[in-house]
C-alpha cells in the first residue's frame, strides 16, 4: 500500500491557515520557497552550466573574461577525442559502476533481510558498526590495499575496482536495503511461508518486486557514488582499467591548466551519468521517500 | 480427517512465559475459537500451531503425528491472517493460485482450482483486479479463499474480521458460519470478542496470562464459567458481581446475605467452604428482574433504551449493577428500583475466585453445533 499511496498523500492539499496569520496567506508563503528552491537550484547547476558553455569555447576565449556571447566550436572536443580514447575510460566506467553495485546488492539483500526480519540482540550495533567504516578516511587504508593488491595482480584491473567499490558502498546499502524491508509487513512474508514458499522464493517472488522502488534507488546511488569515485580509481589504476575520473585528472595535472579542453572532458565524462540520472529520477524521488510516507 | 492435539505446548519469549503449559484437543470438523483479552497469548498459540513460531517445549501433533519440526508449508494447514496479507503485486487470481505456482500446479489445474474457491466466496468477477482495487470485505474473501485453495486439513484464522466495521462483520460472521458447514473442514479461530466466539464455537478456549482458564461448549461456558474471568469474559454485557457473606452451607444449596441483609439459598456445591469465607454473587444483567418485592435496591444511573431492550446501571453503594430489562421499562433516570434473580441462574466465587459447582446442569450446557449437525443428517436419513 505504502507504494501505491505515496503520490497521492504529496498531492493532499496543505493544511490552511486561519486567516491574517502571521506567516501570512499561502500563496506568498508558496511563492517564497518556490523562489528560494529556484535559487538554491540554480547556483547548484551553475558550475556545471559553466562547465558545459566553456568546453564549447576556445582556449583563448576560456581565460579571457568570463562572458556569455561567444562564437561555439567544437574544437576542444576534437583535441580531447584526439588524443585520448574517450570509449575505453567510458566502458571502464560502465563496468565498474555496474558491476560494483550488482555485488553489493547481491551481498546486501541477504543480508539486510537477515537483519530486517531476524534480527538479535546486535543487529542495531552490527548496522552501526559498518557505517562507521564510512568515517575513516580511505587513505589511511591506501598503503595496506595497494600492496594487497599489487600482490594479488589485482592493480589497474577492473575486478580490483569493482572490489574496491563493492566494499566502499556496502555500508549504505545494506543500511538503505534494511530501512526499506523493515518497512514490509511481516505478514505478507508469512503469508507466503504458509503458502510453501522456500526462503530464496519469498525473496524472490515477495519481498522484491515489493520493495523495488527502494532496491532501485539504491542500486542508482550505489552507481552514482562509483562512477564519482576518483580516490581509489586514480591510485589503483593506470592505464587498462581506468575510468572517467581518471580520465578528467589526465588534463588537469600534466598539461597545466586548459580550461576548455578540461570542461569539455569534463562533460563528456558526466553526461552519461546525468542521462542516466535524470532518465531514472522518479524511481529515484519514489524510493527515497518509500516509508518515509505512510 | 483431521484432528490436533497440544500436549504441555509452552512459549518464552526472552525472560517471559507467553505460554505456561497448555493441553488441547481439537476434533474432526470442529469449530474452535480461542478468546481472551489483547496479550492472552492466543495468537502466540496459533502461530505455533501453524508452524511460523516454534514451541518452546511440548507437543503438536496433528492426525496424531507430532510436527514440531514440520514446516508451515507441510503441516497441511491455511492461516487468514488478521491484515489478510494478500500479496499487492498479483490480481486476485494469482493471489489465490500462489501456493499452487510454488508446487509447480499446470496453470490450466491451477485456473480450475481458482475458480472453484472464487465460486463458493462470490469473487469470479474480481478474478483480474488487484488488492488495492478491492473493499475489506472483499480482501477478507480473498485471503479465505487463498486458504480454501490449498485444501488444508485445518484452518486457521488470526483475528480475521477485526478489520472490518460491525455491519460487515455480522454478515462476515454468519458467512464464516456457512463456510464451516459446506467445507466441513476443522477451523480455529482467534478472537478478543466473545460475541464472535459465542455465536461460531462449537468449542471454546478462554485463555488468560498464558493458561487455559476453560475450555468447552458456548452454552456450558456461559451457564457454568468455572470461574471470575471466564464468568466476566463471556457475556455481554458482564456479569454482575457483588460481595456476600456466607451464612449456611448445606445440601439445598449455600445460604447467603445479600448486601441488603436478606437471605437466599443458592443451589451450589459449598461441602468444601470454610465458615465465614468471603464470597462473591455473580448474575448476569439478563438475569436481573426488576421486582418490587426485590431483595436488592438502588438509583438508577444511566438509561439505555434500545427499543426490545433496556439497560439500566443501577447504584448500589459503591457498586454500579447492570440490569437488562424489557424496551417497555417506564422507569426514569435518578428513579429508585427494586430488583430480584432467580437464584437458579446466579453463580458463586469463592476467595480465589473458583466457582461453586452448581448442584443442576443447565440443559443447554452439553449442546454444540455438532449436535445440531448430527441430528439434521439423522433425520435426513
């Protein structure tokens, strides 16, 4: 139900003030957030507005004083798709985004399943205990992972990201996955356990296609938080497995600063991404605030 | 076929005794409600016999088998839950045909099958919708009918109507009724309200704190409730009780001082009464009759006029004693009333609040449904 009834609970009508309250009518009251929620929006999206405009400027025309009138070239991007191939760092990304956060769902569903509706005594401290791991800072592990690493073959691999990540986005997920089956009703679980289902079918055939939304807005900030990745993928890769964050670092440090070369890998290397983001935006609005709203 | 049986069935959760040991028997066919206030551990008790909570120790034995080890799945039972759990991602069909896909049933079986159960509940032409397009009582039929499909041997409902509002659930009631009869199925049900157990039980299970107070017939509970709970429990509305003190035990019956100071000899066993052990008179309202030659007295309260019938709260000290009357009771409220019983229908508690055995058996009391039943396929014959 909780699925079913979240769009309509948004569209209720606000509750109305008595009359020369003194927040004033609703409708200023409205007009104000809606400015304020344009602004913040606006001054989020302007550095990579700028970004954008400014891969499609010369060299030149990117220094010189900051402006919006300007003949656009396509000329950063043919240097940039020149030297380097763009397709190679791109598929890098695909495969270690995707296949990172398949991992970690593969691992997290189990075992936030376990925790959701067998839980002990240390579950809640268990839950704790791996988001605490978020707080250390990834370099104090850097030296430690990069000799494993080096001794195992996995540098500049594509398995050694998905490794990497898969461990870095454990955390959230398996704690996004347990708020969300926390918020399935036992019963229906029971219900199916009566019917003859085996555990792996009640997963399978329940719990989710019941909890879809929750799983695939998870399963896009696991792809998102890899994809942004740069510290690890810039010291565990050189060449073979390297992604887009690799990529963009590639022009920033050697050949000094070249803006609009910069912008344009730039990007190249976000607008899959945010394609991807804005395509699945209301699976992602519809699972962060699955349970939120009952 | 098929009978259960709890031999010394005790639950802990953690540091608590949910259940303490309780012994059972459930006949073929039979119709037996658990009832007991919220926290009773009568649902504890369901889920155990229906395999989603595992007995702490003793026995469940069903056709004489024991399962405690069994899964739910295997035990040959169904459950309706009290939210109905029906599944919101599948129509009504599916819903019902889900336990047959788990067991890999050919789809063409499977429709068959559906559409039997969706024949007996009334529910062919919401085959194609799905749960949230359907009413309460809708959404109960279906979980009955996902239940019906899988031919259990016993049936199991957790509180299955508490959902619905009271017109719904008379007629749910009455339904459930007729679906015993045309399943000939053993069915056991839980429930916080007695008016459901009287009007359904062949057999009734009061439980209180983990323990069966009483288990037997709706009639014999409430002409011979074995004590003060059972006696305040089952009836509506409850049972009076007043404070009285014990003047002659003999072989007529118990002689008694009513709170008025006159005497009246109820026909129970006292053989076992100590002199001068407090005793308390327990009669139901609709045993009260408003007399003016009544050993008992007080101002009427409140008046609630139903039309057939009146209740009338009635202060008596400190004691405020339910009386129903007739609808064409004149009386008005702050009226004083003079009201009597027949000591035949009154009960006595002692100290630990056991009841005296009554020197008669109702002639109601050994009737069940079953009887009923019984006698219909005699004269049928």
């Amino acid at each position: 139900m909780t699925i079913a009834s979240t769009k309509q609970d948004r569209a209720a009508p606000p509750q109305s003030l008595p009359k020369g309250s003194p927040l004033g009518s609703i409708d200023t009251r409205r007009l104000g957030f809606t400015l304020l929620g344009w602004t913040v929006a606006c001054l989020i999206f302007f550095p990579i507005f700028w970004m954008v405009i400014t891969g499609f400027k010369t060299e030149a025309a990117a220094i010189a004083d900051p402006s919006l009138i300007f003949s656009p070239t396509l000329e950063s991007y043919q240097e940039v798709q020149a030297r380097s191939g763009y397709a190679r760092f791109a598929l890098n990304s695909v495969a270690v985004a995707f296949g990172s956060t398949l991992l970690a769902l593969l691992i997290a569903i189990p075992c936030a399943y376990s925790m959701a509706f067998l839980p002990t005594k240390r579950t809640k401290g268990t839950l704790l205990w791996m988001l605490s791991t978020k707080m250390l800072p990834p370099v104090g592990v850097l030296m430690p992972i990069y000799l494993i690493f080096r001794d195992v073959g996995l540098l500049d691999t594509r398995t050694g990201l998905i490794i990497v990540y898969t461990l870095m986005n454990l955390p959230i997920v398996v704690w996004m996955l347990y708020t969300f089956f926390k918020d399935m009703p036992r019963d229906i679980l029971e219900a199916g356990r009566m019917d003859g289902a085996t555990t792996f079918q009640e997963v399978l055939f329940l719990l989710l296609p019941l909890t879809l939304p929750g799983i695939a807005s998870t399963g896009l900030l696991s792809v998102i938080l890899s994809w942004n990745e740069a510290f690890w993928s810039l010291n565990l890769t050189s060449s073979k497995a390297a992604p887009l964050t690799a990529y963009i670092a590639s022009f920033s440090s050697p050949e000094g600063l070249f803006w609009a070369k910069l912008s344009a890998a730039s990007t190249m290397a976000i607008a899959p991404i945010l394609i991807f983001g804005w395509m699945t935006q209301k699976q992602m609005v519809r699972g962060l605030t699955f349970g939120a709203v009952k | 076929m098929a009978t259960l049986e709890l031999k010394q069935i005790t639950k802990r959760f953690d540091d608590t005794d949910v259940i303490k040991g309780i012994d059972l028997e459930v006949n073929d066919r039979e119709f037996v409600v658990f009832v007991g206030p919220s926290g009773c551990g009568k649902s504890t008790l369901m889920r155990m016999i229906a395999g989603l909570e595992s007995a702490t120790s003793g026995d469940i034995l069903i056709n004489g088998e024991r399962i405690n080890e069994v899964g739910p799945a295997h035990r040959g039972l169904a459950m309706v839950f009290q939210s109905y759990a029906l599944y919101p991602h599948m129509t009504v069909e599916d819903n019902m045909g889900f336990s047959m896909r788990l067991a890999k049933v050919p789809k063409e079986q499977r429709r068959q099958k559906v559409l039997e159960a969706a024949k007996i509940l009334q529910l062919e032409p919401l085959l194609d919708r799905k749960p949230k397009a359907l009413s309460g009582g809708q959404r109960q039929r279906v979980a009955i009918g996902r239940a019906i499909v899988r031919n259990p041997s016993i049936f199991l409902f957790d509180e299955p109507l508490s959902n619905l509002d009271a017109a719904l659930r008379v007629q749910m009631r009455i339904e459930l009724a007729r679906l015993h009869e045309e399943l000939d199925a053993t069915m056991i049900y839980v429930t916080h309200d007695q008016i459901e157990a009287m009007t359904m039980a062949d057999k009734i299970v009061v439980l209180h704190d983990g323990v069966v107070e009483q288990m037997g017939s709706p009639m014999e509970l409430y002409h011979h409730p074995r004590n003060r709970f059972v006696a305040g429990f089952i009836g509506s509305p409850k049972m009076n009780f007043l404070d009285v003190s014990l003047e002659e035990a003999g072989p007529e019956g118990v002689r008694i001082r009513l709170p008025s100071g006159r005497d009246c000899t109820v026909p129970v066993d006292g053989s076992e009464l100590a002199v001068d052990s407090p005793l308390e008179l327990g009669i139901r309202p609709e045993h009260l009759q408003l007399d003016d030659q009544g050993p008992l007295s007080g101002e009427i309260q409140v008046l609630e006029r139903l039309g057939g019938q009146t209740s009338l709260y009635v202060q008596m000290g400190e004691l405020v004693v339910t009386i129903m009357a007739d609808g064409d009771v004149a009386h008005r409220v702050h009226d004083m009333v003079r009201f009597g019983f027949d000591p035949m229908r009154a009960h006595l508690f002692n100290s630990e609040g056991t009841a005296l055995p009554s020197l008669h058996q109702h002639p109601l009391a050994g009737l069940t449904r079953r009887d009923h039943r019984q006698a219909a396929e005699g004269s049928n014959q």
